[in-house]
C-alpha cells in the first residue's frame, strides 16, 4: 500500500474508534487497567521475591556456607579452619553454628527442640539473627541464658524471664532462664528453636572443635560463585553452598506464584481484548453498506482490511500507553509504601524494573491486534454487491 493510503485508513480509524465515545471510554479503559495490572503483579512478585532472598541472607545463611560431608555429622577441625579463613582475601567475617536435638520442660509441659548453638559475637558479623527479638534481649557472648522462638513460646506458654529445663540429646540435663523471644520470618527458625551461646552448648554436649555449618560473609555476595572452589581447595572442605543455591527454592516458589498471578491477569487481558474484536466485528456488521460503497469506488481489500486493523492498533496503543503509565506509577508508588508481613516479619514492596513494560506492552498490543485480525479479514471479503443491494 502506498503512503497515502495508509494515512487515509488510519484517517478513516482514528474517525470510526471515536463516534461512540462511552464504549471506547469503556474499551481502552479496560485495556489500561489489565496492563497495569501485569505491570504492578509482577513488580509485587519480584519486590516480595527479593525481599524474602534478602531476609534469609541477613537472618539464616552466609554468601557461602560450609557443610560437613556427605556422611558427617559434623564439620571437623573448626578452629583451624576458622583461621584459614581470617587469612583469606575478601572474606569479611564467619561464624559456626553448632546443629542439636533435644528437649524443653517448662511446668507441666515438654516438648522436642532443635538447638542452635553460636558465637554470639561472630554470628553478629554475619547475621542480625539475634537482632531479631519480639521481646526480651538478645544473647552475648559467653551468655548462659538461651533464646526461644516465638512459636515455641506460644506453645509452651513461657515467656522472657522464665526459667525452663532443656535435656540434651546425649541426657545431660540443665535449668536456663529465657533471656529473650526471637521472631526471625524463617519457619525453620521459628519453629521450636532453642539458640545458645556454643561454649555452654559444647560444655553439655561435647562437641569441641565441631560445627554443624560454617557461614561466610564476604565483601560482594556477587563474588560468591567465584570463590566457593577457591574456598573448597583452601579449607579440605568437599561441601560448599552459595547463597544463591541457598535461596533458590525461594525463588523458584515466587516464580511459580508470578505465572500463576500472569494467567489470572491475562484472563483480564483476553476479556479487555475480545471487546475489541467485538467492537470492531459490530462496527463491519453496521457499516457493510458504507464498506461495499468504498469498494466499489476503488478502495481496495487491503485498505479496508488495514481501516480495522489500524481500529485494533489504536485501541492497543492508547491503552498501552495509558497501562504503562498507570503501571509504572503503581509499582513506584507500592516500592516506596511497602507493606509489613507479620509472619515473615518483614517488608514487602514491589520493584520496577524496564522489563515489566516491555513485556507488558509487547502482550497487551499483541493480543488487542490479534482480536482485531477476525473482523478485518470479515470486512475485507464483504461482497461488493450484497453489500450495497442488502
């Protein structure tokens, strides 16, 4: 087709799409909103993905954790470990935890625990895990009081100031007072959780020189990839995690919730877009008289295939334009008044970032034009005759 026959079919469409001005209110309305929401659903589950990545890396796991072997228990040789590490490039900090079993008596109550046994003042540098309190204070070093988790003192009904019996898991048994109740957003964590400091732990079980996972912080977790084989020759370890591998079923989990979130959005696209088809396909039905007229005075299948297509695209692009910008307004707006999780005990907010428009905007045109593609093709093969004698 030639220039000008572009511009008069787009002349023709822009005229035709506005007549009835309610329903293109209603239609490009109803285009807008199912972009946006694209838009803002996904910005959500990126924000919460990343938000629930970044609390497992300051409450619960390192930029590289050490494990024990594959038939170990334990992770032996601490101490002379822990000084490679201190001589090691980038590494900022670490701190071993010692893994036990046992269980906690309060009055007429008992119930099985994990112990996490630590350094107070190196899981600071690693973690805010004990920074994490409901109430009560958190642990110092060489503390003989113990931490409980939130959930663990609900069921047992003990609160900060209490004092509890803890049996550990080779029979040895003593009282502690509970300094405080930590909330940590973790369930592995919050859930019958006892923490200690590692001395008093090793005092009762015995467990000298021994850890259960060493974690590393380094000064970039980005370089954590690039250093976990370095880190495995330096230390004689054979099990190293990147924190990138200790998250990843967080992130695979959001993924999951984000393409369910985009089939529930996309329904609303579909619906938005089929009222295109539907306008278009009953603005050929009412105009197959004014349609055999063009034609019969020259105007080719073509022209009148593009009219409506040109209908569709206009539609597309105006509520394209007007969900990106409602999109990218609402996803700024909820980054910068997230909202507080209290099972998690954390901030969500959403996150924008270019690709959410370009994928939204590629989606939603798409499918507003493919909706157009019917009803031009119908008006196209409108029989000039038929058309103007009925």
């Amino acid at each position: 087709m030639k220039l000008s026959e572009l511009k008069a079919a787009l002349f023709y469409a822009r005229r035709d799409i506005v007549k009835n001005k309610k329903v293109f209110i209603f239609i490009t309305a109803a285009i807008i909103f199912a972009t946006a929401n694209i838009i803002i659903v996904n910005g959500f589950m990126d924000g919460i993905a990343n938000d629930l990545v970044s609390n497992s890396i300051e409450t619960s796991i390192g930029h590289l954790n050490i494990y024990p072997g594959e038939d170990d228990r334990f992770i032996e040789g601490v101490g002379f470990k822990e000084k490679k590490l201190s001589s090691m490039d980038e590494v900022v900090a670490f701190s071993s935890r010692l893994y036990a079993s046992g269980t906690l008596s309060f009055r007429d109550k008992a119930t099985a625990v994990n112990i996490i046994a630590l350094d107070a003042t190196n899981e600071k540098r690693v973690t805010n895990l004990l920074e994490k309190l409901d109430r009560g204070n958190t642990l110092e070093a060489n503390d003989r009081d113990i931490l409980i988790s939130f959930r663990l003192a609900e069921d047992m009904g003990a609160d900060a100031g209490d004092d509890v019996q803890v049996v550990f898991e080779n029979g040895a048994s003593q009282t502690y007072r509970i300094k405080g109740i930590t909330h940590t957003g973790s369930y592995e964590l919050d859930v019958n959780t006892v923490f200690m400091a590692k001395a008093e732990a090793n005092s009762r079980l015995g467990f000298d020189d021994k850890a259960s996972i060493i974690l590393v912080k380094l000064t970039d977790k980005d370089i954590a990839g690039e250093k976990k084989q370095v880190m495995m020759d330096e230390l004689g370890v054979f099990k190293v995690k990147t924190w990138w591998e200790e998250v990843e079923h967080i992130v695979k989990s959001a993924g999951a919730w984000s393409e369910f979130s985009n089939i529930v959005s996309a329904v609303g696209l579909v619906a938005s877009a089929i009222s295109v088809g539907v306008v278009i396909h009953i603005n050929v039905v009412h105009k197959r008289r004014q349609i055999g007229i063009m034609k019969a005075i020259g105007a080719s299948n073509s022209f009148i295939f593009t009219v409506f297509i040109f209908e569709a695209g206009l539609f597309g692009i105006i509520g394209v334009v007007g969900g990106d910008l409602l999109g990218y307004y609402g996803t700024r707006y909820f980054e910068t008044h997230p909202f507080w999780e209290p099972i998690t005990r954390t901030w969500f907010r959403a996150r924008f970032y270019p690709y959410l428009l370009y994928n939204a905007s590629i989606v939603s045109f798409g499918i507003t034009i493919l909706a157009g593609i019917y009803p031009a093709i119908k008006a196209r093969r409108i029989n000039i005759i038929k058309a103007i004698w009925g």
